[in-house]
C-alpha cells in the first residue's frame, strides 16, 4: 500500500496539471 501512494499521487497529479494547461490555453484563447 505505501509503494501504491506515491504512484496514485504522482498520476493524479498529472491529470491535474494536464487539466489546469488546458483550462489555462482556454482562457488565453478566450481573453485575447
């Protein structure tokens, strides 16, 4: 379980990122 944790983490904190990006290219796009 603890070798699950830092994998589930890092993971998640990839979909975040990807997601915040994209949230981020869309408003750029938008407010120009």
């Amino acid at each position: 379980m603890k070798d699950l944790l830092p994998l589930c983490f890092s993971e998640l904190f990839a979909v975040v990122l990807s997601g915040f990006s994209l949230i981020f290219f869309v408003a750029l796009y938008v407010y120009r």
